[in-house]
C-alpha cells in the first residue's frame, strides 16, 4: 500500500563501508516523529522513528537544510507475510517561510 506523509524530520545520518566479514552496506537512516500507540491509555506523545532511506548518497541532498524540516515523504508498507515495514521512497522538504516581504 503506498502513500503520503507528512513527516517532522529531526535527524538523518549517512552510513556506508564495509563489515569485517567483507559485506558492504550503504544507507541513510531518517528519524521522523512518530505518534506513540495511545490505544491502551499508557502512552502519550510522539517519539523518533527510524527509517531506511536509499543510499548514504542521499544525505547529501539534505544536509544543508536547517534541521530539524517538515517534509512530505512517499511511503509503501510491504509484508513478508509474516511482519510488516514501511518503506520510504521519496523525501520532499516543504517550503520554508523566510519572513521577507511582509
């Protein structure tokens, strides 16, 4: 099921190299806040979820931003059949306001 979400984007890291077993990894790890599980009464607020997004080539295009950014972000949630993930395919910060011209 894919879909959009408006996404308060408070961190991204690069992460790219190679384990001493000789396998190679290559991300960026987005960390959004996330609305807790209220449904029981034992949770309230938000906390910072954790995303795998692309390649560590896509922290590039995000580093500049003043963090933490208010984003739109395509997701998909995917199965195995047995767990589920949601999947980010596409980060778009939004506009932010300069203050200029008012």
């Amino acid at each position: 099921m894919k879909f959009t979400q408006n996404l308060h984007v408070v961190g991204m890291k690069a992460s790219k190299g190679t384990l001493e077993n000789g396998n190679a990894y290559d991300s960026t790890k987005v960390y959004c806040l996330i609305d807790l599980d209220a449904s029981k009464g034992t949770a309230k607020g938000m906390s910072a979820a954790e995303f795998t997004f692309g390649t560590a080539d896509e922290f590039d295009a995000f580093k500049h931003l003043p963090f933490p950014f208010q984003a739109d972000a395509d997701m998909e949630m995917v199965t195995n059949g047995k767990t589920m993930k949601t999947v980010m395919h596409k980060l778009t910060p939004k506009a932010v306001a300069t203050g200029k011209g008012q």
